[in-house]
C-alpha cells in the first residue's frame, strides 16, 4: 500500500516553488501581501493586478492603516552616480542595506572629479577650498607613484606570475596607501538594491542631514524611485517594436508569422501590423516606476532634526569642561553600567567626540533624574511611526569603541549586523599616517618612498584649510569644510554587538587579503576580547597583524 493511499482529505504534499520575474516592485508588494488576505496563488494575484490597483492597495494598508512590513516585499535598485565620499558615508549609513561602492584599491580616483559647496560670495573661502582639495590630488598622484616604485625595488615579479598581474597587484598595495590623501569632497558612484521601507527611511533621514548635498541627494532618490526607471531592455524592445511595424507581411511571407505571433498570440487579425506594434510596444516599452507610491510622502524627518540639536546642546553643557581622554584605537568597554546610563551615554556620544567610557563614567556619575532627562530628549520628539534613535539599540554584550582612519572606517562600515553610533566629522583626533603597507612593523613605506613629508604636509593643511573654511561666512560653513578632510582623518565609532559577530568581524578583517588600517583595528578587538573573555578568544581565527605577509598574494 503506497503512503499517498494512508493520506486522507485534504492532506496534501505538492509544494511548489518558483521565481518570479517581471513584475514591478510595488505590484509584487502587493501581490505577495495579498497571501494574508486571499486564497488566490501567486500567479492568479499578479494575473489580476494593475499598477493602479497595487497603489490604491497600498495607499490604504501602508499609508492609513500603518501597515509598514509591506513595504519589505517591494525591492528597488538604485544606481547613485558622482556623489562624494561624504554624501556615500552618509548614504550607506543603513542597517538593512546591500550595495557595492567605487574601491580605493582597484580605481584610480584621480578620474572621478570632486564635490564643491556652494559658497555664496565668501570668495576667499572657494579659492582656499579649491587649491586644497587640487594640492590633495596631486600629492595622491605621485604618492601612488612612489609607493609603486618602492614595492616594485622590494618585491620583484615571480617567474610564475605573470606581469600584468604583478602589476596590477602592486598598484592596489599602492592604492591602499595613497587614499589616505583623498579628501571627502572625492566624487566616487554606488549601487544599492533596499526594500522600499528602507528606502523611504533613507530619504528621509537624508533630507534631514545638514549638508546641501546630502539633502539634494535625498531629494534625487525619491525622484528616482516615484519617476520613471531606466529600463535595461528598453533599447532593444523598442528597436523590436520598429521592425514589427516595418513588416509587410504580404510582399515579405519569408518573415512567417513567429515574431508575431511569440509578442500577440492572441490576436486574432496577425495581418494587422499596426496593431500588433502597438501591443508589442505597451508591453515591451511600458513605462517602469520603482517605487511610486512607497516613497513618495519621504519628508525631513522632524524628530531627528529637533533630537540631534537638542542631544548637540545637552552635550556641550554636559561634557564642555570635560578635556577628551587618552583612549586606545580599540577599548572593549566592559557592561558595569545600567541601561539607563547606557542610553544617556550612547545619546550623549552620537552628539559629541569624547570616548564612549568616559562619558559612561560621567554620566553614572549624575542623578537618577538627569540620567532620565537625557533619555527623555532622544524620545521627546519622536512622532507616531518613527523608530527611536539608533542610539536606544541598546544591550549588546560587547561594545568596541573604535578610533580610526575614515577610510579604514568605511571598510569596517559595511559590517551592518551590529549597531553602529557614528560620531561627526572631525579634524580633533587627528590623523593616520600609513607606515609599513603590511611590509612588517621595521618598514616605513612613505619614508622608503621618499614622500612622507610631503604626506604629513599636505594633510595638516587640509586640516588647517578646513578650520578657516569652517570659520568663514559661507553658507553652511561648517559643513562645507568637512569636505577638505583626507580619509587619514581619525573618526570616532562605537560598535555594539554579539559575540559571533564579533568573531565574523576579526577573522574577516584580521586576514591577510585586507587593508592594513583595518587588519589592525581587528587585532585589536581581538586582543581587547582577549583580555576581557581568554577563554572565548581561543575560539577565534585571528591573524597576526604584526607580522609581513606575502604582498601579491590577495
């Protein structure tokens, strides 16, 4: 006796699966929100569904009723082209987001042309601005140049290798270098692919950034997602649609009827050419929308605007006497706190540049009615479907407060399954002067290539060109001088997170194939976890960052 024969009514064993292609993003939301509302299969939702129907569907669930999950289900990519370095660090600054962005090490990005604020009439501030960011290319230029020719003197081309890989190889060693010159203002290109909540919340946090560009860039976005898309195949199908209108079936009866009849088989007259072009064209040269209806109500968002100014006050009335401590690159800060200081110290940290442990110890310090009022302004504000500040993703076991170059920052940036409490720009903690490019702790790179000097001078003046910038009369002066800041520049970061995550973290970035900013920064952590938890570390697949590894092996 067969099981099928034992099964008894209603028991069924035909499960299916398969993928679907084709549909616009917001009427596939629709279509699989509609499980929870309907019997109908996938095929027979997407059969029955227009455009239309899909945004009166979501207009209703997702705008009136709050339904947000919906807005999961609908994925859009975007492609983000000529924006700076500051603008993507600002972009990317989502917990759920997939993307690749431009690399340092494989581009030259002398090519990619830079930002430049608007400066109203402040003249002296455009020139300053102008001939530090120009003076900053050229030293990358020949930076990468010296740094190539060292490596080629200290590591000659194996028989085995062929040249242009050499080649290419040492290049990226050299890149890796001669990034620390490039300024934020560096223009560089991305692509993303975010549900539409995620992209809703990403236009709206960008519009609410202080930077013109970046709240431009926010405006873009939404344009890009409620307009009409970029439709890859929309060349060759309308080239198609122009040869089936040019057909003459007949005086051409070798042309058959199959191109026809694959595009409209149910037309009844295929002698009408007319109208089969037609019907080709509405299918094949439609118009596409990402997103027309998910994104269209992004505005600023008011709760993180009035928060962040709010937090900035509470922090300079707070910590303004308070000079900044000696901290290491990685400070494992150990849990001896409660959360509520947790939460006023992680709120306090997001608004200013003082370690993440001494603004703990401060802020255990104070009453149990302080420590609330400084709770209370990151929630003051929040309206009925914002998410609380990043800063209340509090409880993780292990909190790495990390000091380290803005290049090697985005590197570590990318690591989205933790929490990160990103601190602002600034020239304060000073810079990283790369020295051995993974040649071993006795090697100086930029001493052995001659150009260290003029390494160290040319970030201290963008350095002191972005102070004077900041002080001048431009529109958003402040903002605007940020943008003269070389990725040597040391940037603030507590990350929070598990202990997988911090095991995924030090074997991936401790490894031999990566930057050595942040191969350092991961030795780190794992000698931070090290000393807190020995027992733990022996678990974790770290590798030497002191010692030399084989450069062109990547």
């Amino acid at each position: 006796m067969s099981s099928e024969s034992l099964m008894p009514p209603g028991a069924r064993n035909q499960t299916e699966v398969f993928a679907v292609h084709g549909a616009d993003p917001e009427v596939l939301a629709y279509a699989m929100a509609k499980y929870s509302r309907s019997a109908l299969s996938m095929r027979e939702s997407l059969a029955e569904i227009s455009r239309q129907r899909a945004e009166q569907f979501l207009n209703t669930f997702y705008f009136q009723y709050g339904h947000r999950s919906i807005a999961d289900l609908a994925h859009v990519a975007m492609a983000i082209e000529r924006l700076s370095l500051l603008a993507a660090i600002v972009l990317v600054d989502e917990q759920r987001w997939d993307g690749q962005e431009r690399s340092t090490r494989y581009q030259n990005f002398l090519k990619s042309g830079w930002y430049f604020p608007d400066f109203g009439e402040d003249s002296g501030s455009a020139r300053l601005y102008s001939d530090t960011v120009t003076s900053l290319f050229a030293a990358y230029q020949r930076t990468t140049a010296a740094v190539l020719e060292a490596l080629r003197r200290r590591v000659p081309c194996p028989e085995t290798m062929k040249p242009e890989a050499y080649e290419r190889t040492l290049k990226a060693r050299a890149f890796d270098v001669a990034r620390y010159l490039l300024p934020l203002a560096t223009n560089t290109s991305l692509g993303q692919i975010t549900n539409a909540r995620t992209l809703e919340t990403q236009v709206s946090r960008l519009l609410s950034h202080p930077a013109a560009e970046v709240r431009d860039l926010g405006a873009k976005l939404r344009e890009a997602a409620i307009g009409p898309a970029w439709n890859v195949n929309g060349q060759a199908g309308a080239a198609l649609v122009e040869k089936i209108a040019a057909l003459e079936l007949k005086s051409q009866p070798e042309h058959k009827l199959f191109i026809i009849e694959s595009l409209a088989a149910s037309a009844e007259d295929t002698s009408d050419v007319t109208g089969l072009a037609a019907e080709a064209a509405s299918l094949l040269t439609r118009e596409l929308r990402s997103a027309p209806t998910l994104v269209k109500y992004a505005q600023p968002n008011d709760y993180e605007i009035r928060s962040r100014l709010e937090l900035a006050i509470a922090a300079t009335e707070i910590l303004n006497d308070l000079p900044y401590a000696v901290a290491p690159v990685v400070d494992l800060v150990e849990r001896t706190e409660s959360l509520e200081v947790e939460l006023a110290a992680t709120l306090l940290y997001s608004a200013s540049h003082h370690p993440y442990r001494q603004i703990r110890d401060l802020v255990a310090g104070l009453s149990a009615s302080r420590i609330a009022e400084i709770v209370e302004l990151g929630l003051r504000h929040r309206g009925k479907h914002d998410e609380a500040l990043r800063a209340f993703h509090a409880g993780a076991a292990l909190r790495f407060d990390i000091l380290m170059d803005i290049g090697g920052f985005r590197d570590m940036h990318r690591h989205r399954r933790c929490t990160q409490i990103i601190q602002p720009f600034t020239a304060l903690h000073g810079y990283e002067t790369p020295t051995s490019g993974d040649l071993g702790p006795e090697v100086n790179i930029l001493a052995e290539a001659g150009v260290l000097d003029e390494f160290q001078s040319a970030v201290d003046q963008a350095h002191a060109a972005s102070a004077r910038i900041a002080a001048g009369t431009a529109p958003e002066a402040a903002q605007s001088a940020l943008y003269l800041l070389p990725l040597a520049t040391r940037i603030r970061s507590l990350f929070k997170m598990d202990f997988a995550e911090a095991q995924y973290i030090i074997e991936l970035r401790s490894g031999p194939a990566g930057h050595f900013s942040y191969r350092r920064v991961a030795c780190e952590m794992f000698l931070a976890l090290k000393r807190q938890h020995p027992a733990l570390a022996r678990q974790i697949r770290v590798t030497d960052f002191t010692q030399p590894i084989d450069l062109l092996q990547r």
